[in-house]
C-alpha cells in the first residue's frame, strides 16, 4: 500500500495548528481558575510544549536548516526551546496553589506567544518558499513522529488533562444532553421517566 503523500497537511501547516491548539488551552487558565483544573492546563500544555519542540527540532528545523545554514533567526529557535523546557520543569515543581503559580504561567504564555510570532512571521513563510516540493512529505513525518511521542507520553494521562481543562458546567450539561439524546433514542416501550 502507498501513501499518498500530499493528502498530509504541509509541514507548516501542522507547525500552526500546534501554535493555535497550544493557545487555545493557555486561554483556558485564569487567575479564579480551581487550583485542580489550573493543574490539567498546565500539564496539557506543558505536554503539547514538549512534544512540539521536540517535532520541530527533529524535523523542521533539520529541513529548514539545510536551506537557511548560519541563518540567525533560525539558529535562536533552539536555545528558545532549551529556556521553555527549563521554565517547563520550574513550573511543573510547583504546585497550583503556590502563590507564584500564576506568573510563572503567564511568563511561560509570553515568551511561547513571542516564539510562535517569530515562527510564524520570519521561519514558516521562509520554510513556504524554500521547501515547497518536502512540505507534505515532512508534514507525513511529523504526523507520524507525533503519534510515536504521544504513545510515550501516556495518552490517559494527556486525555484525562484535556477533560480537566474544561470547565465543570459545561461537562455537566454536555452529560444531561446526552442522557436526553439516548433516552429519546431508546424504543418508546423501553423508555422510563
């Protein structure tokens, strides 16, 4: 069987889609936020940070290197890294109810937002330019490579932080709409009120 490689999305199109899915669950933290949900947004996006920078050094960041060698905006993007993986760890020695809790996460939010910017502005419209005939074929590998690391990443633990991220009133209604669903679903012999 043969894959055909450009029904994957580009390689920069995935870079976005992690900027955009990292975001979504930052915006989720509040100061007022329950010090258990703040815990699961911190580990889900410390865990999407994580993953993130690893596919791109591995994979983007190789491709790009070869056609940007010496380039100073590329050759920042490591060390960025290597600095969000340390605030990463800080964070993650913490606890939610450590009155420092919410500007370290804050912090962590300005300096990923301003790497994403840059990544966004200078790297992925170069990488669109320079790598047009590779970007489906290193969107394939990253995708393939994201489903090895989440596997070691233990996806219950990445599931039950996604569930933890949201707020409970919406998961109860989202419940009781599904219990209505299933019952007006069920033979109308069957249904009990």
């Amino acid at each position: 069987m043969t894959v055909d490689i450009t029904s994957f999305p580009s390689i920069t199109s995935v870079i976005r889609m992690d900027h955009t899915h990292v975001l979504a669950v930052f915006h989720r933290y509040h100061a007022r936020t329950p010090w258990w949900r703040k815990r699961a947004i911190v580990e889900l996006a410390c865990t999407a940070l994580e993953i993130h920078a690893q596919l791109e050094e591995e994979i983007f960041y190789r491709a790009l290197g070869e056609v940007m060698a010496g380039d100073e905006r590329l050759a920042k993007s490591k060390p960025e890294h290597d600095a969000m993986r340390e605030e990463l760890a800080k964070l993650r020695a913490m606890g939610p109810r450590d009155a420092a809790y919410d500007a370290r996460f804050m912090q962590l939010l300005r300096e990923v937002m301003h790497h994403f910017a840059d990544e966004e502005t200078v790297l992925l419209p170069t990488a669109e330019r320079a790598l047009t005939s590779q970007l489906s074929e290193l969107g394939m590998r990253m995708t393939k490579r994201r489903m090895q690391l989440i596997s070691r990443h233990r996806p219950s633990a990445i599931a039950a932080n996604t569930i933890g991220t949201f707020p409970l009133a919406p998961l109860a209604v989202m419940s009781l709409r599904a219990l209505a669903i299933v019952h007006c679903l069920r033979p109308a012999g069957a249904r009990r009120f």
